[in-house]
C-alpha cells in the first residue's frame, strides 16, 4: 500500500532535513551524477529547502568532472 500523502510528506521532509549537511555534499556532490543530482535537489525542493538545493547543484558543478560530458547544472 502507497503511503498516504501526510506520510509522504513527513518522510520528504525527514529526507531535506537528512541530506542538508555541509559535509554530506562535500563529499558526495561530485560522486553523482547529473540525474542523480536532479532527482535529489527535486526532493530537497519538494522538502521545502530550495537553498540546499542550490547548493547541492552548484557543489555538484564545481566537482563534476565526467570527461567529455557537459554538467547539466553549469551555466
Ligand atoms: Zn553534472
């Protein structure tokens, strides 16, 4: 069974509130990959933290290195 859509947003909101961590995106930003970042700042956004979500995206352009692939997020 689907969770309801007060169950749904409790866990986006415990989700934002999880993956906000200054160290979380230092370490990660640049592991994901453009999609991945996508979905998640979707989330963030959803979770009703657009600034991390910026942030998330910026930290992630500044270390996405994918050779010969142009980062969704820069520009
Ligand atoms: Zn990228």
């Amino acid at each position: 069974m689907a969770a309801t859509r007060d169950e749904l947003f409790r866990v986006v909101r415990r989700f934002a509130d999880a993956w906000k961590s200054d160290d979380l995106r230092e370490e990660l930003a640049g592991s994901l990959s453009c999609t991945e970042v996508a979905a998640l700042t979707d989330l963030l956004r959803a979770g009703g933290e657009p600034e991390q979500a910026r942030q998330w995206e910026l930290a992630h352009a500044e270390a996405d290195v994918t050779a010969g692939e142009e980062c969704q997020f820069e520009g």
